[in-house]
C-alpha cells in the first residue's frame, strides 16, 4: 500500500501476518472488510494499523464506537466490571439497568431480551413475530440487511432482479424452502405492499425493515404507512434498528422518524464495542419468551452463552449515558453534515458523476445519478468504488466499502483532513 500520509513505514509484521492470516483463515480474513488493513489499536477517532499508518475512523468498528475508541470513561466501567468476573450465564446488575435504559429511551420498547449479535437480534424477531401470529411468513425489502441467518440473506445483496415477491438466496446453503417463507418487497414502495399484505394476509405474520435501509432515507409516508397497513391488518411491524438505534437520535430512528413498531431490535451502539444486541417490544409480544405467560405450545425458547453480558452491558450502559448529555448529537450530525457539504463541493469541482446518498449520522458516496429510493436505483459502478475506497484509504480515511459512520468524537481537524483526502481522490478519479 502507498503511504503519502506515512512515509516511514516498516511492514515486516504487517507483511508477516498478512501471509499468516492467508494461510490459517478462508480468504485471509474475518470475512467483514475486504482490504487487509490490520488494526492495531484505536483512540477517539483515529486508528493505526500494524506498521504504524494512522486513519482518521469512519468504519469505527461497524457503527459500535459512536462515542469514540477507548473512551475513557466506558474504559474505566469495563475494567472495573472485568475484575469482578466476566460472565456468569445468569441475572446480572449491569444488564438489568441497561435494559431499563433501553426502555426508558426507546418509545416501542416495554421488555428487553439480550443476545449477543445483530444476526442473533433478527433471527429471534423473525421467529417472534412467527410465534405472536401464528403464521409462518415475513415480508421484507430488497437491499435490506436483517443479519446472517437463512432468513435474514434473502434478497439482501441479489446478483439478480427478481419479479417481486420472489426472494433470491444471497448465499450458498440456505434451503430453497426458506425462500418460499420471505416475500420481498421494494422499498419506498407502499402500493406494492399493500397488494402483498392483500394477496398474503392470511399466511403474513409480520414486516421487517430498516427504518433507514442502509444508507438509502424513508420517503414522506413511507414508515406511517407501513404502520398503518400493519394496524389494519393484525400484523406485527418490526424496525430493525441494529445499526440506527441510539445513532439517528436518542430513542433511535423510531423517535427520529416519529412512527412507533410493534417490536425492534437494536445492537452496535448499546454495547459500546463488546458483543450485545437485543429484542425489544410491546409486553404481550415479548411474552413469548415467557413461558410461565404464554403456556408450553406457544412459547419460544431463547438462550445464549453471553446473552446479557455484564462486561459488554457496563460498556453499553456507559455509552448511553455519554450519548445522553446535551450537545452529542447535534455535534455528531453538525460534522457529518460538514463533510457531506464538503464532498458536494468536490465531487462538482471535479465533474465526477456521482452524489451523496444518507443522512448526516450515515452516508456514502453513489456513483450513479439516480434518483434513489430503493435497492436497486442505488446500485453504482463498484469499480468508481473500488478505486475511491483505495483513494481514501491509501489518504489515511478508513472507512467500509459502502458507509461513513460519523462518532461524537469526530473532530475538526479530522473533518479538515478528510476532506482533503476526499478532494485528492476525486482529482484521481
């Protein structure tokens, strides 16, 4: 890799643990980023790689470090909590308030249960709205992201267009069957699910979406009518607000966009940078967890080695309560709408056929001019990119192949230094 920003670079470990990570991992890696920048370690919003190369953060950790890396205060919590024991696979106090938290802030939320991924979060609420209706099939929308379970890698990154509500398996060994129970739907595209709901009431059990699909805004009317179609119809309306719960506002996309689901779930944020999410909702939906509640037939069983965590609820607590005081999230959307206006400015300067698609807490650059409001007027020349994520990267930006995550420790000078590495690129390209 280049490195204009750090010239002095010595790369033998890198180099090193490179060939290590090729030989003893599938593809040499974890399987979430596709570059092979090793992280080392963090600090607010700056990150520096094995051989020393420093990155202004806008990855951070896939949304998780909105406060920031090793925030000194969630540092200090958690270390704590590690010395008094680091599971326990029961009741613990950290989990309990933070579930009380979540409760408090989040308006569709009256129960809690805790798992341990975003993936785990969807499954569960999938299986949930199943188990409250009685009926086996789910609607969701194409593009949108619900987690790694077979149900969730239906029509979420499609090589294909299908006729809609034919779902597309994104991955090799999820059963044909599986595909059968998702109807998939457009987003943005209330006519086309009123006439699924219409044509499947019978067999519907519930709606999944991401309030804010990936980087892609709800249209004017679009989530009230979702609501509303779900009320006429008895069916369960889930937000999937793993990634915008506690990023768009305080009580997540629920309060920012003003329309309230029947359950949710949440993750990223509310773990502050250790393994938690969770399943949130009305009270006589989450009874199903409740055997005691709901009788043996109806009830659904749900356990997890480190569900409710106390080292990763300490964090997660913490976090809230940083993301709570005033100022946070004004500064949050202030500096992510700087670099918006910023790339604007660039991206017109240097006649590159491209815009911004998201919203100031996250965005991303499309390559297409498109008037976007689905999966599939979003979909850009992955080769434009490609060479812009190398651009950003080799100018020490860190970012996802497909998102800026914007943090409250974000500073001026990283917005300064962003932006220059932007202008750079766009020359390039």
């Amino acid at each position: 890799m280049p490195d204009s920003v750090n010239p002095a670079i010595d790369t033998t470990e890198e180099d090193a643990l490179i060939a290590l990570a090729r030989q003893v991992m599938p593809a040499g890696g974890f399987g979430n980023v596709s570059h092979t920048v090793i992280v080392a370690r963090g600090r607010e919003c700056r990150v520096w790689d094995v051989a020393g190369r420093e990155y202004v953060d806008y990855l951070l950790g896939s949304g998780p470090m909105i406060v920031g890396h090793a925030h000194p205060e969630v540092l200090a919590v958690t270390q704590a909590c590690v010395a008094e024991g680091t599971t326990f696979f029961a009741n613990n106090p950290y989990g309990i308030r933070l579930a009380a938290e979540i409760v408090d802030a989040m308006p569709a939320v009256e129960q809690v249960r805790f798992v341990s991924s975003g993936s785990e979060a969807d499954m569960y609420a999938m299986r949930l709205m199943r188990a409250f209706a009685g009926k086996d099939k789910i609607l969701k929308f194409e593009g949108g992201y619900h987690g790694m379970s077979d149900y969730g890698l239906i029509s979420t990154t499609p090589k294909r267009a299908s006729n809609f509500p034919e779902g597309v398996a994104d991955s090799a060994g999820i059963p044909r069957s599986v595909q059968q129970e998702m109807l998939v739907a457009p987003y943005n595209d209330l006519a086309t699910v009123a006439a699924l709901i219409k044509e499947h009431r019978h067999e519907l059990a519930g709606i999944i979406v991401e309030p804010f699909q990936r980087l892609i805004p709800p249209e004017p009317g679009f989530l009230e009518g979702l609501r509303q179609l779900a009320m006429e119809n008895d069916i369960v309306l889930c937000f999937d607000e793993v990634v915008t719960g506690f990023r768009f506002a305080y009580g997540g996309a629920q309060a920012y966009y003003g329309v309230t689901p029947d359950i949710c779930t949440m993750g990223k944020a509310i773990g502050g940078g250790f393994p938690l999410a969770a399943i949130g909702g009305r009270a006589d939906i989450m009874a199903h967890f409740d055997k005691a509640a709901v009788g043996e037939d109806r009830f659904m069983t749900q356990i997890g080695t480190l569900s409710g965590n106390p080292v990763a609820a300490a964090a997660g607590l913490k976090t809230l309560e940083i993301l709570k005081r005033p100022g946070g999230y004004k500064h949050m959307f202030a500096q992510g709408q700087a670099l918006i206006d910023g790339y604007k400015a660039s991206m017109q300067k240097h006649g590159v056929a491209a815009q911004i698609v998201g919203d100031a807490p996250m965005f991303d650059i499309v390559f297409n001019q498109n008037k976007v409001r689905d999966y599939r007027s979003c979909m850009g020349d992955p080769a434009l990119a490609a060479k812009y994520n190398a651009g950003m990267r080799k100018r020490g930006i860190l970012k996802s192949e497909s998102k800026h995550y914007m943090a409250l420790a974000h500073t001026d000078a990283d917005i300064e230094q962003t932006l220059r590495a932007f202008d750079a690129t766009m020359a390039e390209l």
